[in-house]
C-alpha cells in the first residue's frame, strides 16, 4: 500500500469518489465491476482503507445494535456527516 499520492489533486477526487461509495459496497449495493474498482483503490491507499475501516466497523455496531435491521435513515445520515467532518478535520490537521 503507498501513501505517495496523497496529495495529488487527481487522486484526492478519486478518494472522494471512493468514500462516497463505501457504503454501497459495505450494504452489498454495488455491481461487481464497482466493487472491484473500489477493492482495489481501498488496497492501494491507506488513508482509504483507514476510512474503509472505520465505517466498516460503524455498519457492524449498527447491525449490532439495530437488530440486523438497516438503520433509520435519519441517524445514517448524521453518522455519515459526522464521520465526514471528521475526516476532514484530521485531514486539515495533518497537512
């Protein structure tokens, strides 16, 4: 795994691109080939993988706790928006 671009502009979109779609591979939401596409990004980028990671884990306290059943959208939406917040705040921090 190679850390190398993460600051190149071109790849942060594509980073960007990848989180946003994380929760479509986490809820079995994609086509294969999206998957793929995204499997092979989260392998190659730490920071992706870090992030992967950590909704990773937030779909299984969900699941956990919400008795298998999906969580109410209202509380996904807050925990997506507060996991993005802080992304970007150790983003900012550490450049």
């Amino acid at each position: 795994m190679s850390t190398q671009h993460e600051h190149d502009p071109d790849m942060e979109l594509d980073c960007t691109a990848v989180l946003a779609d994380v929760w479509l591979m986490l809820d079995n939401e994609c086509d294969e080939a999206t998957r793929a596409r995204l499997e092979q990004h989260i392998h190659e980028c730490t920071p992706c993988l870090e992030a992967y990671g950590i909704e990773e884990k937030i779909k299984s306290l969900l699941t956990r706790k919400c008795g298998g059943d999906r969580a109410p959208e209202g509380l996904r939406d807050r925990l997506k928006m507060e996991i993005r917040r802080t992304v970007s705040i150790t983003e900012i921090e550490s450049d």
